[in-house]
C-alpha cells in the first residue's frame, strides 16, 4: 500500500476520533460552547498540559509545513490553517502529508 494512502487513512480516523467525543460533548452539555469546552478542556492540569502539548505541535506543524507547501507548490495549502482549528491537527497533518506525497508523486512522474 502507498504510503499517502496510510496518510490518508489517518487523516480520516483523525476526523472521526476527534469529532466522536465534540460530538458527545455538544450532545451531553446543554450550555455547551466553544467557550465552554475550551473551559473544561482548561479545568485541570492534565488538561492544561494536553492544551500545551498541542499548541507546541501545531506552531511546530505550521512552521514546518508552511514552507514545505510553498517549496512543493502545493495548491491551496492555506486552507489547512483554519481547518487545523475547526476540525482538528489530527485531521490536517496527516491530510497535508498525503498531499505532500501525492505533489512529490507528480515530482518523480515528471
């Protein structure tokens, strides 16, 4: 099996497992929020260092893939960035590392 397809793969599980538990939270809570799950996601110190964790991975992730999406040409590479925070990383690094492969595909067909 190709390997933007193992991305591809993941992107879509990163979607699902994400989106399951906003889901039961939307579902669960009847004040429920943006604000309100930011809140409980921040109410104790597994979840604040959770919160850090991520933060780290996605300026890391952005610093990184930014240049790599421009270098490569990768079209509309820019509409990871509000994706990564509507949808979640889990979706968009993997997903950007699928387009990734299919751009570097298209390098070697060439």
């Amino acid at each position: 099996m190709k390997r933007k397809y193992i991305f591809l793969f993941i992107s879509l599980l990163g979607i699902c497992y994400t989106w399951y538990y906003n889901i039961q939270y939307f579902s669960f809570y009847e004040e429920a929020s943006f604000l309100h799950f930011f809140e409980l996601a921040q109410s104790n110190f597994a979840g604040k260092s959770f919160g850090a964790d991520l933060t780290i991975v996605v300026l890391t992730f952005f610093v990184w893939y930014i240049n790599d999406a421009r270098k490569l040409k990768i079209k509309a590479w820019w509409v990871l960035i509000p994706l990564t925070f509507l949808i979640a990383v889990a979706f968009t690094f993997p997903f950007y590392l699928y387009l990734r492969e299919c751009s570097l595909e298209k390098t070697r067909e060439q």
